[in-house]
C-alpha cells in the first residue's frame, strides 16, 4: 500500500523545498510535484503521455481525468511506498477528483494534506524577492496568490472533515518547517 502525503501552501510557503529536503533525507519518500509527473509521463512516450503532450504543445490545460490517471500512476510505480506530492490539489475539482479516485483505490491510501501557512505578505516578499522571471512580479503573484487562496476554506473544510488536514508554520526556518513536517511524517508511516 502507498502512503500518499499532499502538501499545500502559497507561493513562496516554502511546499516543495520542504518536500525536497525530506525526501533527501530518507531514502523511503518520494517526491513529486504534479509537473514533474506530467513531464515524465510525456518523456515516456506511453500512450498518456502522448494525449498528454497534445494538450501541452498547445498550451491547454491536461484534462483533469487524465492528470488524475498520471499522478496515480505515478504513486503506483514510485520506487517508495510513501510519496508527498507538492502544490496539488489546488482546486476543489482537483480535490474531488482526486477523492474519487483514492475511494475505489486499493493500492494508495491518503495519509494526510499537509498545509504549510504564511501571511500574503510574507509569501510576496519571498516571491517577489527571488524574482526570477515574469512568474515573480507583483501581478503575477497576486493572480496566483488568488488562485491558491479562493477555494483554500474548502480544501480545509473537506481535509479537515476527514481528519487528514495538519497546518505547520511556515514563517519559520527551513529547519524548523522541515523537522516539524518530517516528523510529523514519520509518525504516520
């Protein structure tokens, strides 16, 4: 059974260095971030990834049955049986999208939605602080920051009904973020 962790959390909360250094850490987690899983699966050259491709090439959104088909196939074949998954869901169609699946889904198990929290401000400064390119100016960030943050209460709402929703500080060293998520991780694996 793989033991599925998602992280989420603003630009610039920190999600997928966190999940980084954890899965460095231990050579039993796996990490993914959902690009990353589309681009593999479309490196592959398997019949997804060529729908996949498609989509991509002219600069559409991958379908989300298909999205949801990769990031399971992917947590499927991970060489771990615990994988953190950064940045998704990241709507409420992702969401239940996903929930649908896991339900009928022997193989994977959602262990927990991890969600690192950080003020607006903070989040802007981190961005716009890096600025490495067009993805890190003002409007920008404050168009993904709305995305994140308009079906953030549901997202909560539906993890926490569950009791699968664990908030961690984000405002906070990498050391102390990392160390809190890690072993909050390990206790559940």
């Amino acid at each position: 059974m793989k033991k599925l962790f998602l992280i989420i959390g603003a630009p610039g909360s920190g999600k997928t260095t966190d999940a980084e250094l954890i899965s460095q850490k231990h050579k039993n987690i796996t990490h993914y971030s959902t690009g990353d899983m589309l681009r593999a699966e479309v490196a592959k050259k398997s019949e997804i990834g060529k729908e996949i491709e498609k989509y991509i090439n002219n600069g559409l959104i991958v379908p989300i049955q298909i999205a949801i088909k990769t990031i399971l196939n992917a947590i499927k074949n991970a060489p771990t049986n615990t994988i953190i998954i950064d940045g998704y869901p990241r709507s409420l169609e992702q969401m239940n999208e996903l929930d649908k699946y896991l339900v009928n889904e022997s193989e994977v198990e959602l262990i927990n939605c991890i969600e690192v929290v950080v003020s607006q401000e903070v989040a802007r400064d981190r961005v716009l602080g890096r600025a490495r390119g067009d993805d890190d100016k003002v409007e920008v960030f404050n168009n993904r920051m709305k995305v994140y943050t308009e079906p953030l209460a549901q997202i909560q709402a539906f993890y926490e009904e569950k009791g699968l929703l664990k908030k961690i500080d984000g405002e906070r060293t990498i050391e102390e973020i990392v160390n809190e998520m890690d072993n909050f991780i390990q206790s559940k694996i």
